[in-house]
C-alpha cells in the first residue's frame, strides 16, 4: 500500500476538519478526550508506516484510556487477526476505504463491533437476539452486537461523535463508513402510576418497532436439561431492566405512548413458554387487545405452537395480524444439543401448526426465526428455508449472536462468508415462493434488523 493510497483512506476522517479535531480529538487532547487521542494516534499509524492493529487492540500502556483494548492487548492478539479470505466483504471494505453499503451492515453484525462510548441506547439480556445497538446506514437500520464479549474480537470499532446521533466506523483503524444511531425514544421518559419506567414494559427495536416479552419466564429457562442455550430472558429481568409479567392495561398505555411521541409503526409481542398447554397464546391474546382497543398498532404475536390450533383464529380476533413460531435451528441433532426442552416438540408439530396459521393469518405472514451459526449446514439451513418458504412461512434466518452470561456465550460467531452465501439462496426461495418483507403486517421479518436477509429479497 503507497503513501497516497494511505492518504486517500484517511481522507473520510480527516475530510472531517471540523468533526475529527473536536469530537476524536488529536494526540495533544489525550487528556481532555482520551478516547480520541487514541483515535488520532492510531490514525497517525499508517502515515508513519505503523502497523495499525495492535494500536487498535490496545497495548499493556493504553489499559487506562481503553480498557477493551487493553483486555484484547493481554489476549492472543493473534488470534483476532482478521483473515480476509473468510471475510471478503470486510476485505473489500478495508481496500476500498469509506463506504456506506448494507454489506457493511451485515459484516457489523457477523463480527460485532467495539463500542468505544457509552451504552447510551441498547439491549442487553432478554429473549431472543441480544446486547445488540442499532445502527443506521441511511434507510437501512441493524441491531448490530456491541455489548458482548464475543464483540471484543471484532475488527470493527466504533466511535460515536459527542452528540450520540452518528458514529464513525473503523476496521483496524481505517474508517469505512459512518452510522447513524437512533435517539432516545420519548416514550422512554415516561411511568406508570405505580411508579414502573415505560422501558421496562417495552422497549424500542430498530428505530420503529415496539417490541416486549409479555411472561419474562420460561418453563424452560432454569433446567440446564431444558433451557435453550442461546437465550437470556432470566438476564434482563435479574438486572432489574424489566418486570415478570407485563399487563395488557400497561402495554395499551405504553403502546399508545410509543406510537403517539415516537411513530413506532409496529409490535412485536413475545413470550416465554408458560406452563399452560396455550403455550402463552392466550397472554398474548388478552395483551393484543389491550393494545389494539386504544391504538392502531399491528402486532406480531411469537409463542411456541400451542396445543389447540383453534389459537391461531383466537389470535387473530384479538388483533394479532401476524405470527411467528421460531425453530431457532433445523436439523433434530442441533436442536437437541442447542434447546433440549423446545426440541420435544417435533418440528413435524411446527409444520402443521404452520399450515394452521397460514391458513388463519395467510401466507407470509407467518414467519419462523432460523439461527444460522448454531451447526445447522448451510445446505441444512437453505433446505429448510425453501420448504418454509414453499407452505407460505417466511424464514428469518439470522446470525447467531453469543449473549454473555447464556452457556454459549463463548460459542464462536457465526462466519460472515457463510451468512453472504445463505442470505441469496434463501431471497431466491423467497422470490420463488412470492414471499416478501414489505408485505409482512408486523413483527422480525418485516423489521428485518437482527438480519441482512431483507437486501437479498
Ligand atoms: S428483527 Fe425482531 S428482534 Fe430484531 S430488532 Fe427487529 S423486532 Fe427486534
């Protein structure tokens, strides 16, 4: 790499003669910004020739200005060296330099990003895909993982600017792209009578969508036997981020609020699996319409199949308009190994709930979430994707993210050249079987953010 290619990299910070100075800093700032003077030292490294990597990863002298660094530092830095030819994308965004492309988007969300600036608006803990933030690039919005352990060995960090709107992204210190990050919502600042913050009866996902977890308990959750792996619905509840049971009356008022001050344009109701045989359908139902009797919200319902299919009609008369019913993984040896408890329930029963609820709610909307990273083969994976695809359920295939204290936390990130290969083998099912996000009423699918499926459609 010449001295001018170098230059023209460094061209998107430095182009930044207002930002970069005031907001990262420069190395005579260390000790009013430390988190910029370490940014313009490391933005100094290739115009001095300097390998840049483990000035991004942080050394025994940096732990005091950057303790993720420092902890990378006292690793195997070795280990974290990114191999471009797993990762044609982020080598490709490295040659090139300043980008703002959805590819990047889906690369951040395979490996992670290190966040170099406070939690500010996030989720930690909780159902489903978590320790995530949301990232904008233009009209496309991901959650992208930041606050997990896994992230520390990312190649790509992130460095929000004063005001907490934008953010600059790095990978091994040259910046390739810059990222919007959603404010605050209003609803946000509000309680309930009794004194319980709106935030912890719902929350905001992506930058329109409301989403809850109705029953913060799962049958499941407390036996090593039964629990699924991946899932850290007991975490936000134990860090006090949210309550047990959320009332139909509190989501009707949060709902209402969410939608008033902020736009939110859809919900997502989930649940653990309580130990009814309604498998929580019948929460769901009683909180659906709370919500839809005082707000024009369209909400997606997630539970397991429950033991009635007469559910799905019920559902839908309390103003559920979509639904999804989430294998999680594809094939019988990783859902035994992954979720012991939800894998007695065979995924033959998934399919004839499926073409129940197709035949409730139509089709597309239906829609089962698929974790790809989990050992599903890509074969395993697409194969599935198409017979879903095929009886009219959408397949939200998703890479997995390891959430810190969950027994897979150190499970290894999902390889991005594995997810840039499913994501078009399953838009090409997708568009086959006439299925599309735009036309799903609510919920993950339509949102599409924990996933970069939605550019492949
Ligand atoms: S895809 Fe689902 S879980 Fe992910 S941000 Fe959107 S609503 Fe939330």
């Amino acid at each position: 790499m010449n001295d001018t290619t170098i230059l023209r990299k460094l061209q998107g910070p430095l182009r930044g003669q207002a930002l970069l100075p005031q907001v990262y800093g420069s190395a005579s700032d260390s000790a009013v910004d430390p988190v910029g003077a370490q940014l313009a030292r490391q933005l100094q490294g290739p115009l001095r020739g300097q390998a840049l990597l483990p000035q991004v990863q942080g050394s025994d002298s940096d732990r005091a200005v950057d303790p993720v660094g420092a902890q990378l530092a006292g690793e195997d830095v070795g280990k974290h060296a990114p191999d471009p030819k797993r990762t044609p994308v982020g080598a490709r965004l490295a040659r090139e330099g300043s980008t703002a492309s959805p590819d990047l988007l889906a690369e951040l969300q395979c490996h992670g990003v290190r966040w170099q600036g406070a939690d500010g608006l996030a989720r930690k803990g909780g159902a489903g895909p978590s320790d995530h933030k949301a990232l904008s690039l233009g009209e496309h919005t991901a959650m992208v993982p930041m606050l997990n352990r896994a992230s520390l060995d990312s190649p790509y960090s992130a460095v929000p600017d004063s005001s907490g709107a934008q953010a600059l992204i790095f990978r091994e210190g040259l910046q390739v792209g810059q990222v919007q990050l959603p404010g605050v919502p209003k609803f946000y600042g509000l309680n309930t009578e009794d004194g319980i913050p709106y935030w912890k009866i719902a929350t905001l996902h992506s930058k329109d969508v409301l989403a809850t977890t109705v029953l913060q308990h799962c049958i499941r959750m407390n036996e090593a036997a039964t629990s699924c792996q991946f899932c850290a619905i007991g975490q936000s509840l134990a860090s006090g981020k949210t309550i047990a049971r959320k009332r139909p009356a509190q989501l009707a008022q949060v709902a209402k609020a969410a939608v008033e001050l902020d736009g939110v344009k859809h919900m997502v109701m989930t649940t653990g699996t309580p130990q009814t045989s309604d498998r929580g359908a019948a929460i769901l139902c009683e909180s659906a319409a709370a919500v839809t009797a005082v707000v024009d919200l369209p909400i997606q319902a997630q539970c397991e199949p429950p033991d009635d299919d007469a559910w799905f009609q019920r559902l839908k008369d309390s103003g559920v308009v979509s639904l999804g019913m989430h294998l999680e993984a594809v094939t019988d040896a990783v859902r035994q190994r992954i979720m012991p408890g939800k894998a007695e329930v065979p995924l033959e029963r998934y399919f004839t709930a499926f073409d129940a609820a197709v035949k409730v709610f139509g089709r597309g909307q239906v829609s089962t979430y698929i974790l790809a990273g989990l050992g599903d083969s890509e074969d395993a994976i697409a194969q599935m994707s198409e017979r879903l695809a095929s009886v009219g359920v959408y397949p939200f295939v998703v890479p997995f993210v390891p959430i810190d204290g969950t027994p897979l936390a150190r499970h290894p990130k999902p390889d991005s050249a594995l997810m840039q290969r499913l994501y078009p083998r399953i838009g090409a099912s997708l568009r086959k079987h006439g299925l599309h996000s735009d036309n799903i009423n609510a919920g993950c699918a339509k949102c599409g953010a924990c996933s970069a499926l939605k550019h492949h459609e």
